[in-house]
C-alpha cells in the first residue's frame, strides 16, 4: 500500500528530460496575465459608478410611505352610518349666507347689467 502512494506522488517520468510544451514545468500556470488585471479594473470601475447610482437613487426614496392624510377612525360603528358633509359644504353655505358674493357687479346707477341674451 505504501507502494503505492509512494508511485502516486513521485511525477511520471517518460523518458527523461522536460517538455518545453508542458504548462506544469515553465511555471505559466495560475497567472492571469493582463488581460485579467484588466477585466478587474474594468469590473471595479463599474461597481463604482453602479454604487454611486444607488446613492443618488436612495436619497430620492421618502422615508415612510404611510400615507399623509389623518384617517378618522370612529370609536363606534354608528358614527360610519352618520351623514357626512361633502367637500366645500363650507362654502358653500357661507356664499349663501353672502349672496353679493356671486352676484355680478353692479352697474354705477345702481342696477344691474344687461343680462346677454340667452341661446334657446
């Protein structure tokens, strides 16, 4: 069994001598030369700008997306079958409560301007 070990480690001799051809005995093995020291400036160059724009891009993000408005939420089930005013309800109760507020304006001898002729 050593033997055998001893066979598997020693290198294979074939006839003596070294191949110039064999990438085992010239030492060109694991290199990467510089067509590999290239595509990794080239790979760090681009992680780079891609991080710079992440960093742009988050500063745009808000910081919560829970909504702005204040939603009322009712104690009890009856307030949701109360009627509700719609919006402007308001104001529109104050232009009537002044109606000169919606009337035309007045002509200086104190009536009011010719309505224009109406289509019909």
């Amino acid at each position: 069994m050593t033997t055998a070990l001893i066979l598997l480690a020693a290198p294979a001799s074939g006839g003596g001598g070294t191949d110039p051809n064999d990438p085992m005995q010239t030492g060109d093995v694991g290199t990467a030369g510089p067509f590999g020291l290239l595509l990794i400036v080239l790979l760090l160059i681009a992680v780079a700008f891609l991080v710079r724009s992440m960093g742009k891009h988050l500063k745009r993000v808000p910081r919560s997306f829970d909504p702005e408005d204040d939603i009322q939420i009712p104690d009890d089930a009856a307030e949701l079958f109360e009627p509700q005013r719609p919006p402007g309800a308001d104001l529109l109760d104050e232009l009537r409560r002044a109606p000169r507020a919606i009337e035309p304006p007045r002509r200086k001898d104190g009536g009011l301007p010719a309505q224009p002729p109406t289509e019909g």
